[in-house]
C-alpha cells in the first residue's frame, strides 16, 4: 500500500478542501455579522433621520397655525375622530405633497400616503399589522397637551411652541407601536418591539435595545430603558421629557 495522500480528481486532498470549505464558512460568518451591524447602524441612521424630518414638518406646520403643532387628536362636531398621523395638512408638510392640502381623510389612503422610505425600516421589513402606516412607526408624546372644547361640539389636544419651556428635552415623537407614545405605557417591555400598529402606547426600544427620539426643538437622539427609569426617578410624568415644564 503506497504512503502517499490519495487525491481526488481535482488535485486536492480531502483534508486541504475541508480547510478551504472551513475557511470560506467562517468567512461567510463574519460578513455576515458584519452586514447585520451595518444594516443596523443604517437602520439607526434613517429613522432619526426620518423622524427629523417629521419635527421639521410639525414646526413648519406651527408656523402657517400661529405656533400650534399638529393636533395630537380632533373630535369634529359629529364626534369624528382624527389623529395627528392622519391630519393632511401636516402630511402634506411632511411629504411635500402639497395635493393632500384641501382634500378629506376618505380622498385618499392615510395609511400609505408616506413612503416607506420614511418609516421606520425594522418594522416596514417586519410587515406586521398597518406597518405601511406612520402610526406604526412612531408616537406622539401628547402627555401634557390640553384638550380645547368649543361651542360647536368640537375638540382637540394641542400645545403651542409658546407653551413649550423645555423644548430640547421634551419628546414631540418616538418610536413606537402606536400613534401615541405614553407614559403609563412606558415599561411594558416583555413583549417584541415591533408588532405593527397596537393600542398601547408602548415605546418601540428597537434599534439596538434603544428607542429614537425627536424633541421640539428639533434635535433627535436615542434613549434606553435605562434613561425612562432615570426620568422616573427625577419626575416621572413632570420630568421635561413627557411634561414640557411648561
């Protein structure tokens, strides 16, 4: 019996093709790790981007309805009910769509009238339940705004920028599973992070276990579960973050 390594056909030996399978299975390994990072940091970066965007529109939107941002919620006369991620005014701002000005919710589909470039990337690729619609992106922190009553019926819950004392630290929106973004709702947790649009208020900590935030005054960042407790500890409710001190 010859001594020498049998080779196949090819010319390598079969312990030199395991090493090069083996190679190539940690390589593959590691770029894919490396994309999943990338992927995230860019996930990241377009929502706090897409939520800039959003102040940006609810500022401008102030500015043509003398410094009164987007109404968080409306009760026409008859009891109709709107809230802010299907007011067309403040679409339009927010998409440039200056057609949805003038027009009524029933004219066009609210849910899809924002491209899904401008959501939340995690849960537009989760595809839950309205996860084409901005209500299933991002909450409206509206924990501190007054209800108005007027003679006709009518209702709504605003705040001015004149009634915003600490408009850097206050939150205007943050991800989430629903529309709203509330307080009572601030440490539910244990279940996933992206569900699409729900009826909780739940705070959405799904990029990298921390959640982005855009403040009044138009800056944007990321806050942890860590920093809801430390707001608890210096306030709770009438911490600057959920109140506006004003």
């Amino acid at each position: 019996m010859t001594k020498e390594t049998k080779r196949l056909s090819s010319g390598f030996t079969l312990v030199e093709l395991l090493v090069v399978i083996t190679i190539i299975v940690v390589l593959a390994a590691l770029s894919f790790l490396g994309y999943g990072r990338i992927r995230a940091a860019a996930d990241t970066a377009l929502t706090v981007s897409n939520m800039r965007q959003m102040q940006v529109a609810n500022v401008a939107y102030s500015t043509d309805h003398s410094g009164r941002y987007v109404t968080y919620r409306y009760d026409d006369p008859d009891g109709k009910r709107t809230y802010w991620y299907r007011n067309l005014e403040f679409l339009a701002y927010l998409t440039g769509n200056q057609e949805l000005v003038g027009k009524n919710a029933g004219d066009v589909n609210v849910n899809t009238v924002v491209p899904e470039s401008m959501l939340d990337p995690i849960v537009v690729r989760a595809k839950k339940r309205s996860y084409t619609s901005l209500s299933a992106s991002f909450g409206m922190n509206h924990e501190f705004m007054k209800t108005q009553q007027y003679a006709d019926g009518s209702r709504e819950t605003f705040v001015r920028s004149s009634q915003l004392a600490n408009a850097s630290r206050t939150a205007a929106f943050v991800t989430a599973t629903d529309s709203a973004a509330r307080y009572t709702s601030r440490k539910l947790w244990w279940d996933s992070p992206v569900e699409g649009k729900t009826t909780d208020g739940k705070i959405g900590f799904r990029h990298g276990d921390k959640a982005a935030v855009a403040y009044f005054d138009g800056s944007t960042g990321l806050i942890t579960k860590e920093d809801i407790d430390r707001f608890d500890s210096e306030g709770g409710r009438t911490n600057p973050f959920w109140k506006g001190d004003y």
